[in-house]
C-alpha cells in the first residue's frame, strides 16, 4: 500500500555551470510528495500523516524563502551572506535531481524508525511541466 504527503514552499537558486537561462538568479514555487509504501499496522495505518510532517515539515520551513547556494558560487554567497539573506549553502548545484537526493538523504534515517515502512519516494515539481522523483528502500 502506498500514502502520499504533499509540501511546498518557494525558493530561489541558480546554476553556475549551466549554459542555458538558469545560470541566472530565479526561483520557483515547488511542491514534493513523499510517498510512503508499506503494510499497514493494526490501527490500518502505514505511518500517521502528523508523523510525516514531522519529518519533512522542518527541511520545507528550512528552505521556504531562501536562496539555495551551491557552496562555489562564491559571488552569490557573499552577497547573501553580507545582505544577511535567508540561505541554505549545498554541495551540489541546486538541480531539481540533487535536490531528490537531499531530501531523501535528509528523511531516511527517521522513516528507517517506522517497521511499517519499506520504502519511501519523493517527487519534486519545480515547474508546472517539470519534475524529478526518487525511490528509496529502506530494506
């Protein structure tokens, strides 16, 4: 059986090493759906929904409003540091795939705590056309 949570939050970016028009500062209004597959338990739950939020909400309010800033564009970085700008500083250019991996980096260790749980996905819209998902067992 498979549940689904859905987040947003808007969030701005670039991409430095990109030829095309996101090597200029933009942002996008994102939504991510976890998707949580198991059995469910006695209760006829797979996790609570609360739970999940309790997991995913905290990197969504992180990244709400913020600029996220590969950690070599230093240019961009000293400017949002010295503006005092809401910031999340990543090794990795901030592509809607990498940000897959750190989500799913970030929520593993905390659904790993959940014996219902077998594997869990996310699913990020970064444009209305445009998205990236990844699948995560936690076998």
């Amino acid at each position: 059986m498979k549940i689904t949570k859905e987040f947003k939050w808007e969030m701005g970016h670039r991409l430095i090493n990109h030829s095309g028009k996101c090597r200029n500062v933009h942002g996008h209004s994102y939504k991510l759906w976890v998707d949580i597959e198991g059995e469910p338990d006695a209760n006829g739950m797979i996790i609570d929904f609360y739970d999940v939020s309790q997991i995913v909400k905290p990197l969504v309010e992180e990244l709400d409003h913020a600029f996220m800033c590969h950690d070599q564009d230093k240019e961009i970085l000293d400017y949002l540091q010295r503006n005092d700008m809401k910031l999340v500083v990543v090794p990795f250019p901030s592509t809607v795939e990498n940000m897959c991996i750190y989500f799913a980096d970030k929520i593993k260790p905390a659904f790993k705590d959940y014996t219902n749980v077998t594997e869990f996905a996310v699913r990020i819209h970064e444009t209305a056309s445009s998205e990236a998902s990844l699948r995560v067992s936690l076998a």
